[in-house]
C-alpha cells in the first residue's frame, strides 16, 4: 500500500484527524448498509494510515513492511490468526 504524499506534509494532529474523518465516513457507510462502500472507505483510513506511518518516519515501503512484519509476528503469537471461535 502506497502512502498519499499529497498529504504528506500534514502535521501528526491533522493527519490524525484526517484517518478519524475517514473512520466516520466508515460508520456511515456500515449504519446505511453498503458495505461495499464501506469496504472502500476502510481502504481510505489504510491509506490514511499508510501517510502517517510516511511522516512519522518510515518513508520507503520497506521500513512500512518490516514495521508490520513485526506487529504481524507479534498478532500471531497473541492467537489473532487463529480462527474466530463460534
């Protein structure tokens, strides 16, 4: 995933806001019931997500991957993987 360097001279406090902005857009989406919508507006707050990590420091795509290399690997060893229980 690519990072909006439009965005990418946004302040830590606007940026924030903007995934926040993105989130709402989501939970609209979810409570009209077009999740088809919402699936792209979720795709919105990743990318949203993806500028952040971009100015906070991780600007080539493999520090972003090795960043979430790590949090994946510590996902596995807290069971977040495995299947959802019924």
């Amino acid at each position: 995933m690519k990072p909006c360097l439009a965005y990418a001279n946004n302040s830590l406090p606007r940026q924030i806001l903007h995934i926040l902005c993105e989130v709402w857009e989501v939970v609209k989406e979810l409570l009209k019931g077009d999740y088809e919508r919402a699936g792209e507006e979720l795709v919105d707050v990743q990318v949203a997500c993806e500028t952040l990590l971009y100015i906070i420091g991780y600007q080539s795509e493999s520090e972003r991957n090795r960043i979430r290399n790590k949090v994946d690997r510590k996902n596995a060893l807290r069971g977040y993987h495995a299947e959802a229980k019924q």
